[in-house]
C-alpha cells in the first residue's frame, strides 16, 4: 500500500481572453439551441393532421438559428460580462 497522499485537480483561477470567449461562444450556441428546440417543439405538438394526412397548424416552424444568430448572442453576453459600468451592489 502507497503512503502517498492522492493529488488534486490542479485549479486554473485566472483564464485568458480566448478561454473566456470560447466558454462564453459555448453558452451562447446552448442557449440558441435550446430556445430552438423548445420553440421547435411547441410547433411540433400543436400540429394535427386532416384527413389525408397533412399537417395542419396555426404556428409557424421556427427558423434555424445559424452562425450569425449565436455570434450575435456571444457578443451581448461577453459585452455583459466585460462591462465595467455594470452597477456594484
């Protein structure tokens, strides 16, 4: 038996720019794409079908957010994290 104690993770506290940008880009794609899918399923379940088996529905499919649609997001919420002039309680 090894008297040697286990180790730990080695802890990181300060991140250079590019780790917060990729991190922040990572959560603005999840927040896009879950607001899509949610989006996708409510489209989903308010379809019924005719009696030829066509889908009706009253709700428009949501649009695919792309690229543009994720960058757009990543900026607000980097520029949110960035901000100096956000009000200290």
């Amino acid at each position: 038996m090894s008297n040697e104690l286990p180790k730990l993770p080695e802890v990181k506290f300060n991140r250079n720019g590019y780790e917060i940008r990729t991190e922040v880009l990572a959560m603005a794609k999840d927040l896009i794409q879950n607001e899509y899918s949610m989006k996708f399923h409510g489209w989903e379940i308010t379809g019924e079908k005719d009696s030829s088996g066509q889908i009706i529905t009253k709700v428009a499919m949501p649009e695919f957010p792309g690229l543009d649609k994720v960058l757009e997001a990543a900026e607000k919420m980097y520029n949110f994290v960035s901000s100096t002039s956000v009000a200290k309680k």
